[in-house]
C-alpha cells in the first residue's frame, strides 16, 4: 500500500473523504490514485472482481457489497455497504452538494412520450421565467450549452456532476428523463425529484427486464417516497393500465385522462378532444371546475396525452391553467412526429416509434388526418427484445396501406433475420415492400408517394446514426429524405 493512501475502513470516513472533494470510480481502468473504487454488480461480471486492479492502482478505498470481495484480498481499506449503488449515489451527492444547488427537479418516466412530454415542460417552464435545464434522449442542454446525450439517463456519477454543471450556470429547474434502465440501476440514487411523472407503460425492454412486471416495478421505483423531496407530487396516465395500479399505490397522487367525465377528483386533471388535423390538436380541459381550450401544433391523439402530463405537472406544482396555457405556442420535439418540410408538399413526417405501443399511437393519428393512402416505412433494432418484432409488424399493418420493411439499428444481427421475424406480423397488410439498405428503402417510398399521401418513417427520429455490426454509421432519415426531394 502507498505510504501516501488515508487508512480508510468505515462508510462515514469514506463519505468525509469524498465530501472533501475527492472522486468515486466505478471502473477500475479509470481508478487513479486517491480514488475510491465502488463495486457495482454487473450484467455477466462483478466489480468486486476488479477490486485488486483498483488497489493497485491506488484506490485509497474500495466500496462493495457483504461477501462478494476475493477472499484473498485484504480487508485493509475496503468497505462493506449494503447496496453499493446506492452507496454510489450517497458519495456522488457528498462530493458535488446535490441536494444543496437549489435545483428543482422535474422526473419523468413511461414508454412513450417521456422526450415530448420533457419538452413541452421545458418550453413552459422557459416562458414563465425559469431557468431550465434538460437531461434526455436528444441531448442535455440548458442556456447557453448543449452536449449529445450517451444515454437517456446518465450514470450516477456523471448524472450528478452535469447537475452541479447546471446549478453553476444558474440552472434553477431540470427536467430529467428518467429511464427503466437507470431505476433498476439505481443511478438516479441521491437525487429527490419535485415531481415524478409517468406516461405510461407498455411492451420495451424485455431483454433487460425479462418481463412486464419487472419492467413496471422499475419505473415505480420513481415515485417511492425516497426519490421525492417532502413535498414532491406523483404525476400519473389515469388512461394508463399500469397508471391507474400506481395511483391507486399513491392516494395523493394526480392523474391525467383523455377521456373527460367530470370525476369529483379535484386530483384529476380531464380533457377531450374537440379537433384534430395535420395542423395539431385542441383539447377541452377540465379540473376542478375550471374550463379551457388548448389548441397545439402537436399532431395525434398520444400527443394530446403528452399535452396533458405537462398541464397536469405545472398545476401539480402550483401553476394555473392560464400559466399551462403557454402550451398552446409548444413546437413538436424533433424526431417526434416531424413534419418535414418540402417544396413538393408532400406529408412526411419523421417519428422515434419503435415499440408496439408507439407505431400504434403514432400511424392511428396519422389515420385521422384524411390522407389518401398512409405509407410506412420501420424496422426493429437488433440485439434487443425480438419478442415486440410480430407485435411492430402487426401495428404497421393494422393502418398502413404500404408498408416498407427496413433496417433499423441491426447492431450485432443480420438484418435480413430481423426482418424475417417481423415477416409474420405483416401477414394482413395490403402491400408490403422489403428493402434491408433504409436509404434506399426511404428512396423507394418517396418514389411511391402521391400528392395526398402520407408517409411516415419510424425507428430513429432525431438519431443521426445507424448502429451496424456495433459500429455508429452517420445516418439521419431527414437527411436521406432530402437527398431524394427538395426540403424547405
């Protein structure tokens, strides 16, 4: 051991020690020395494992769980916790004084919708004066900085360190997308959030969380009391199956519904829907005796839910339907229902629908819009749930009239196999067009389009990648778009 390594043997020492600015490691390649190593279970491996390699490197203390340290090494400066990632959370909020920055934080969780529903809060957040930042899908940005975002929700360390990045540029509210990913990893740990939000729950990431129950019980986890701050409110999809069990789980939480029938719930904030075009939405709201009308540019049912979760947290939070009323003024989320301008003035719109629920959504609004024939072009990701392919096909052909089959991010699989297991959910579907090169397959469905058409293409959204082979190729449906046709 270096002479210069502090004897650290107590979780209160450790803490004190990173209180007083040094940094948690959780990847024994980066340990340098005076670092404390924290050893996280892994998917196939468990940092406890690397413990010896931190050591070496001059971990001045290693964090792991009871039982899982080699036998044969020391016990001198290693430090047993029972749930490491939480004990990750813990020191990354002594060591950047989270809970201390004055930042209001804004969660929210669900399926779908989770990147609009941030956005739209975001947005009214701004015109009522806040200074807002965004942790997301797209990217994480607040006034004056934006950066490409590696994963919906950072890792724990890194999640808190872009929060102190925030607070120190006068951030005061952040909206967060919170994925399931990062609930059952726990890298929200240290954080209490001012509101948790749920959109809703449907069929995703089934590879990781094996089945629909495990996969609920994580996005719960964001709404236990210990993720919210003494005040915080549950925002929660009434319409939702999954809602409606959790609100039951939370009587004081609040609620949010598309289908309006005046409950005496002053809780529940109601809406239906009094027009809807290729122009947006406009919804008829009710809570608590109050009525307004909020028209959106926001095209599709699901996006008149998303409408609501945002008006459903500002009064949550102590805003009124006149402060929701800056909704009305809200531009689409890129990648979401994109219309993409163009100078033969087709309808094409771009969306990030890649799941069961979200074509379902996504192409029955595009139905409601009196199109002459609705043309779609999708394909599943690789190295992901193949349970949802049958499911995706099936969405595709219950409201496409052309469906072209494409690839998405294949990662490791082939994508030919890929399309094969999606094969069988487009048994119904009046044409269908195979094409596994998406610039190409795009090409083939603009050469298709005539005026009074509609044609969506799904998967990737904002993404400016395709992920092949495990390598990111520079790829942006709005771009191969624009190659073929001239864009406004």
């Amino acid at each position: 051991m270096p002479q210069d390594r502090p004897l650290l043997t107590t979780w209160p020492a450790v803490l004190d020690y990173v209180a007083a600015g040094h940094r948690a490691r959780i990847d024994s390649r980066q340990v340098e020395p005076g670092d404390v190593f924290v050893a996280l279970p892994g998917s196939t491996v468990h940092g406890s494992d690397f413990a010896p390699q931190a050591l070496k490197r001059g971990a001045a203390a290693v964090v792991a769980a009871p039982g899982t340290l080699p036998a044969t090494l020391s016990q001198q400066n290693c430090v047993v916790h029972d749930d490491p990632r939480e004990a990750l959370g813990a020191l990354a909020e002594a060591h950047f004084g989270t809970s201390r920055l004055g930042l209001e934080l804004i969660g929210v969780t669900g399926t779908n919708g989770k990147t609009t529903v941030v956005g739209l809060l975001e947005y009214a957040l701004q015109r009522m004066g806040r200074r807002v930042g965004v942790i997301g899908t797209i990217a994480n940005r607040w006034p004056g900085h934006e950066e490409p975002a590696a994963l919906t929700t950072p890792g724990c360390w890194d999640l808190h360190a872009c929060l102190s990045r925030m607070a120190a540029d006068g951030v005061d509210t952040v909206c967060m997308e919170v994925s399931s990913h990062a609930l059952a990893q726990r890298r929200t740990a240290g954080l209490r959030f001012s509101a948790a939000v749920l959109t809703n729950v449907s069929q995703d990431h089934l590879d990781y969380h094996r089945d629909m129950e495990s996969y609920f019980t994580a996005k719960s986890t964001l709404f236990n009391p210990s993720h919210l701050t003494e005040n915080g409110v549950r925002v929660i999809n009434a319409d939702d199956p999954y809602g409606r069990r959790l609100r039951t789980g939370f009587p004081g939480a609040w609620g949010y519904s598309l289908h309006s029938e005046k409950a005496q719930d002053p809780l529940l904030v109601e809406a239906s829907v009094a027009g809807m075009d290729r122009k947006g939405i406009r919804l008829s709201c009710l809570w608590q005796g109050q009525q307004w009308v909020l028209p959106s540019p926001l095209v599709g049912r699901h996006n008149g839910a998303n409408l609501m979760a945002a008006q459903a947290t500002l009064l949550a939070l102590g805003f009124g339907p006149a402060d929701a009323a800056v909704l009305s003024d809200a531009p689409p989320v890129p990648g979401r229902l994109e219309r993409v301008e163009n100078a033969a003035g087709l309808d094409i719109f771009v969306d990030y629908a890649h799941t069961p629920d979200a074509l379902e959504n996504v192409l029955q609004a595009m139905t409601a819009l009196d199109g002459n024939r609705l043309l779609v072009v999708f394909g599943c990701g690789g190295d992901r749930d193949r349970t949802k392919r049958v499911p995706m096909g099936q969405a595709v052909a219950r409201y496409a009239d052309v469906a072209i089959l494409t690839s998405d991010n294949p990662r490791h699989e082939d994508p030919e196999a890929i399309m094969a297991d999606v094969r069988p959910g487009l048994a119904d579907c009046p044409r269908v067009v195979e094409e596994s090169d998406r610039k190409a397959a795009i090409a083939l469905a603009l050469q298709e389009m005539v005026p009074g058409d509609i044609l969506v293409v799904t998967g990737k959204g904002h993404e400016t990648y395709q992920d092949i082979g495990g390598v990111r190729v520079e790829f942006s449906d709005i771009r191969a778009i624009c190659e073929q046709i001239q864009c406004n």
